[in-house]
C-alpha cells in the first residue's frame, strides 16, 4: 500500500498482469503499455516505463513518490528498488525513425548477418 507505482521489466504483457494480478496490484499502479507500444526492450522497459508515465504517454496514474522497479532475468534472476522519485525530472521519450536514406531491406540485413555468422565479414 505504501508503493504509489510499480514499474516493472517488461518482457511480455502476460507475465506482468500475471504477477500484478498475484500480489493484488491495482492497475493503476502498473503499466503493460511499455511492451505493447515498443516490444520486449530488455532491462531499458523499466526506465522507458517510467519516462513514459512521467511524460504523461502513460496509462497508469502519476509515476507516485515511493516507486517500485521490478526487473528480472533469465535463470529466475530478478531485482528490485523502491526509491523516491519525487524530485525527479525525466525529460521525455523519442522513437528514433531512421530515414529512408538509411534503410535496409530486411532481406540485406538478414544476408549481412548469415555471412557475419559463417564468418564471412564484419557486420559495422
């Protein structure tokens, strides 16, 4: 109760529900709209979520005082943080869109990454 906000990893909308759902969470105190909007962005959706929330892009109420971070990884590996984030200031979040001008079709890249893995060039 004394948590305003859980920010957690957000590897897929099902786990995060699930665990919310586990420990009572009310959902204005969790998003899943971090890996809806930009996928599985590894140990970054914690951070995304909450520069999100702050931005005002979320859905979930005001990013609260005392918040929660929630991260965990492969081999039931997992962290935790309750920090105050009352005097915080984020900046925003920006998609980067690369040009057209710089744009590869998907079948160069996967070409690039084959011979990258049979050892036939560098991939920078």
């Amino acid at each position: 109760d004394d948590v305003g906000y859980f920010a957690f990893h957000q590897a897929n909308k099902q786990i995060v529900n699930t665990v919310a759902n586990f420990i009572g969470l009310d959902a204005r105190k969790f998003s899943t709209e971090t890996f809806t909007k930009y996928a599985n962005c590894s140990a970054a959706s914690v951070a995304t979520d909450l520069l999100r929330q702050f931005s005002g892009g979320g859905d979930s109420a005001a990013v609260a005082e005392t918040t929660c971070l929630v991260t965990f990884g492969i081999g039931l590996s997992w962290g935790t943080a309750l920090v105050d984030l009352s005097k915080t200031h984020f900046g925003g979040l920006k998609t980067y869109v690369t040009p057209e001008e710089k744009k590869v079709p998907r079948e160069k890249q996967i070409e690039k990454w084959i011979s990258y893995f049979k050892g036939e060039c560098d991939v920078s």
